[in-house]
C-alpha cells in the first residue's frame, strides 16, 4: 500500500519522484518504535549517530573544533574514527546499552560525535552535489545575512577561533572525566599534523542539591520533543497519563537523509547548531531583584515567583502557568499549554519557556532536539554564603541542538520567538529575556498571579552573550565508513 506524504518529507526513505512511500518499516512521519524496528528502520539506527534521537549521557564533554589542511589525511581520520567500535558507535548501540542499564545497572561506552561543515565537506574534497544542501547550512552562522537575521554580534567579536572557517567538531562525552579524557587522548594521538584544533570547549554539568541546573539557578534539560515511543510512554507513565500536551514528533523534524552516504535512503544523518552562550550570572540576578522591586514584591516567595516570570519556570523547574509557587512533583510537570493563560496573568508572554516553546499545534515544527551542556566551574556553595561574587563572565552553556531544517527550526526559534518583541502575542509580549538578541522594549508583568493588574516593567537587560558558533551536519556513520583517501 502507498500513501501521499508532505512535501518535506519527499525524498525520504522509500519515497519516488512523485513523493509517494512505498512499504517500508521507517515511517518519518512519526516517532520511532526503536525496540521493534526491522529492516530500514533498523539499518537507519545502525547507522545513524547517537545523542541524536536521544541524549546520550555527557555531564563531562570536550568538543575539539578542527580545521583540516590535507584532504586524503582528513579523510583517513574520519574513516579510523569509524574502523575502531570503541570510538563513534551507532544510535542503535546506545539505545541498547541504556536499556541494559535500566534493567541492570549496566554502564554504557563514552559519545563520540562527528559533524561536518559546509567547507568541512569542501576541505575533504566531497562533491558539491553530494553535500547536505540545507540554505542555512550552506550560508553558515558567520555569513552576515545570517548574522543580521539572528541579530548576532558583529563577528568581529565573536572569540577568536569562532571568526574564521572550522571544517569539523568532534564531541567526546561521559558521565565521568576519565573516560573522557582517555579518548581525548585517543583521539589526539591520531591527529595528522595537517589536522589542527583550532579551540577546545570544555562542558561540566553544573549541580545543586543533586539538580541538573544552568548557570541563573534553573532546572535544566525539561520539555524535549520526543522521538522515540518508548520516550513517549515513558513520559506519559512518568505524569500519570499526558492529555495536555503532546511530547512525541515525528523522526522527519530531526533526522534528513545523508545524501553523500552509500545509501541516502538507509542512510540519514542531522543539522547540528553550535553555540557558545555566556552567562552573565550577576546581571541576570539583578535583572530578577530590579523586577520584583517594580512590581512591589516583599515576601521571599512573591521575589522567587519575579525570576520564574524571566524564565517561566521556577527553579525547581515548576511551571508559573500551573502554580504561584515553586513546589514541583518529581519529575517535573511537563503536560500543560498556556490555553488557560491566553493574556500572561500567570507566566508573561515574555517568559524564556513561553517564548521558545508557546505549546500550540501550529508551532511544534519549529521545536529542535536540544543536547547543549554547561561550561566553566562555579563554586556554588561559597557564592550562596556570600564568601565569592557571582560571576559575569567565563561560564555559560555549550547550546547545541539538532535540526532538520534550520531555518524552520533554530533560526526561526531565535529570529521569531525569541528576538521579536511582539510576534503577535499581545500587548504583553516582549523579546526573550534569557536568549532574545536586539532591541529590549518595556513590558508588562502580572503583580498578582493570575489577576489581571498588569504592569508597566522596564527593559530586562540582556544577560547572556553569543561568543561564537557554527552550522555542522552529522553525517551516518556509512558516510564516514565509506570514506577513501582520494587524490
């Protein structure tokens, strides 16, 4: 049987000219059945990178950023990269060892990842018509159409490495330093000199009280869009029964086909989006203390519940549309939408989750896959007792996320939801007051949760620096096998 599929989906596994599918066990319109998966369903996860369809554990991270000098030894790298099991193993692979440790406590191996820019692809010599063709990713973040768009600082600002051509990034992740650090070294071992690092970003998970947080204080890694129906039921057991809000997406909003690969039809791969974002973390404070002075908050709560309007979260990770107060069951609430708050009396239009994620059906395809990773080392404890200032700079978040489509994705994300100050929102709009990039204008913000006296709030000053950042591809793992050493 055949079935008429979207456009964006032609091409796609199975599909014709004509954009028909004819029988086939991957279905991109819809989540994956990983665990029962035969045939090309089953070879796309043999071949496909991990930390894609689902997060692959990486508290501890070196991302190595290459340049490479000689096409047949760059090559050559890739290709070892792929003869060795123990270094880039297959989604299919961690998907089975997170099982294993789910039943039995079994750990799994280290994430090695492998992307590829569009003048990564040139450097190896690749076909042009045998490039992942994104306009995005064919532009890059450097190009100033894209600068502009994004409203990025000028790129002579960006940190140095970020301002000239990078071919490639490698991502090398664990829960522990050791494992990491000896692959690191692995790696580095086999770097031909024409091969340079040209910067080395170092992510450590950030923890209090056992949370994973980022560096204003906030829960971190909350509201993923699912790809996978096991994460699906997962999610739904985990709250009871999701009826609210729907967290599973289809596999064609992450994955496209690897059309360098041996087999673009088995073979996919995915845009990777790289950012370094600082964190002003004294500024961001201040931003929370001056909002809660506006708006006349004295208890200690009703100052909490000004942060969580910045962010639309409190701490804990508890939803301000659903509570006044943080408070959040474990784990943590995941299955609402902003229907009950259409005008921002509870959680502004403004708030950071609101922005980036409004939770209606005509925005989902906008979501990315996010897998990014805090930098820089804090010493949490002596900055709760006032013994060492909050820091300003030399902390922030590795931003990484995973596209299929960049433009509808990420830089529609950064552009619409979060740059613009009212994309037809309401009066209470406002840019993104975590990762809004432009012009900041006065807002309103609700004094009372859930009442309806709205007020006059000055411009939130911006707390968080983009520093640099490319557009990658993370090709199949057929495609970096496949790799000759050419002329």
């Amino acid at each position: 049987m055949a079935v008429k599929i979207p456009d964006q989906w032609v091409g796609a596994i199975g599909s014709g000219s004509d954009g028909v599918i004819s029988e086939s066990t991957l279905d991109l319109r819809q989540p994956l059945a990983w665990k029962a998966a035969t045939g090309d369903a089953l070879s796309m996860l043999d071949e496909l990178q991990p930390n894609i369809l689902k997060a692959h554990v990486r508290d501890r991270l070196s991302v190595l950023l290459l340049r490479f000098d000689d096409a047949r030894e760059a090559r050559n790298l890739l290709k070892g990269l792929l003869d060795d099991p123990a270094l880039v193993k297959s989604a299919l692979m961690h998907l089975q060892e997170t099982d294993d440790f789910k039943a039995s406590g079994t750990p799994g191996t280290p994430y090695v990842g492998v992307g590829l820019t569009f003048s990564g692809y040139a450097a190896l010599d690749v076909p042009q018509a045998s490039r992942p063709s994104d306009p995005s990713f064919v532009r890059g973040m450097r190009a100033p159409p894209t600068q502009r768009h994004l409203c990025d600082p000028p790129v002579d600002e960006w940190e140095a490495p970020y301002r000239d051509a990078i071919h490639a990034i490698l991502l090398i992740g664990d829960k522990t330093d050791g494992p990491v650090a000896a692959l690191r070294a692995e790696v580095q071992s086999r770097l031909p000199a024409s091969v340079s690092v040209v910067r080395e970003e170092t992510g450590i998970a950030l923890h209090d009280d056992d949370r994973a947080i980022e560096h204003f204080g906030y829960l971190d890694g909350r509201s993923q869009p699912l790809f996978l129906v096991e994460d699906v039921e997962d999610e739904r057991a985990s709250s009871d029964g999701v009826t609210t809000w729907d967290p599973g997406f289809p596999l064609g909003q992450i994955i496209v086909p690897d059309p360098a690969a041996p087999d673009p039809s088995t073979d996919y791969g995915s845009y990777l989006v790289f950012r370094k974002l600082e964190q002003n973390v004294a500024r961001f404070h201040e931003q929370e203390d001056r909002l809660a002075d506006q708006l006349g908050l004295v208890d200690e709560d009703e100052r909490e519940r000004a942060g969580a309007m910045l962010v639309g979260r409190f701490e804990d990770g508890t939803p301000l549309t659903l509570q006044k107060d943080a408070g959040a069951a474990s784990p943590v609430m995941n299955d609402f939408t902003y229907a009950s708050d259409p005008d921002g009396l509870k959680c502004p239009m403004y708030a950071h989750v609101r922005k980036v994620n409004p939770r209606v059906t005509a925005e989902r395809p906008h979501l990315m896959a996010r897998r990014g990773q805090t930098y820089g080392e804090r010493d949490l404890e002596a900055e709760q007792e006032n013994r060492k200032p909050l820091p300003q700079a030399d902390v922030g978040l590795l931003f990484m996320a995973f596209n299929a489509d960049i433009a509808e994705q990420f830089e529609y994300t950064q552009h619409t939801f979060a740059n613009l100050a009212d994309p037809g929102s309401g009066p209470t709009s406002g840019a993104d007051p975590i990762i809004g990039q432009g012009s900041r204008e006065q807002t309103a913000s609700p004094t009372t949760w859930g009442r309806s006296e709205l007020t006059p709030t000055d411009p939130i000053a911006e707390a968080v620096t983009m520093k640099g950042g490319e557009y990658f591809f993370m090709p199949s793992r057929a495609f970096l096998r496949s790799l000759q050493p050419g002329r």
